[in-house]
C-alpha cells in the first residue's frame, strides 16, 4: 500500500494547481473532463458503487439484518431512531 502511496506523490508532485484546472484527463468511458475533477469524482464514484455492490450481494445473499441505514451511512439500525431524533431537533423534517 506505501508503495502505490509514493507512486501516486511522484506522480502528482510535478502538478500545479493551474494543472488540476485546465489539463484534461480522459476517463475509462473515453469521456474527456479536467484533470481535478477526474481525480476527485472517479475514485468516489467508483468507491461509492462498490460499496452498493457489496450491500446488494450481501442483501440478496440473506443478510436481512442489514438497511439503507447500513448502505448510505455506515449505521446499524440501533441508531436509526437516533438519527430521526437529531434530524428532527435540528429542523430537517418540516
């Protein structure tokens, strides 16, 4: 893991910051967007995705136990009614 770290330093330290807005970097759908963009956006993208991946296997594979909570924010249905309380004393639901 050090190793692919390092790689990626050597490979951004070169880069200015006028760089990471006008360079233009071409994405595996062979579609063309600036290179910071790219860097930022694809590795959530695709990060967000596997993690959708690995809920779905698992759902469909019997983990009944598991929600949305678990999929978008990391939380066991425990804290479920906690969130609701919060949402609700910080005015979200109208």
């Amino acid at each position: 893991m050090n190793s692919r770290v390092n790689e990626m330093e050597a490979l951004l330290s070169d880069l200015s910051e006028a760089d990471y807005n006008s360079k233009m970097a071409m994405l595996p759908n062979r579609q063309e967007i600036i290179l910071g963009s790219a860097l930022v956006n694809f590795p959530l993208k695709f990060i967000t995705a596997c993690r959708m991946q690995l809920f779905l296997y698992l759902k469909e594979n019997g983990q009944s136990i598991l929600n949305t909570m678990n999929c978008w924010f990391g939380l066991d249905a425990q804290y479920r009614n906690q969130l609701i309380i919060l949402r609700i004393l910080l005015n979200v639901f109208p």
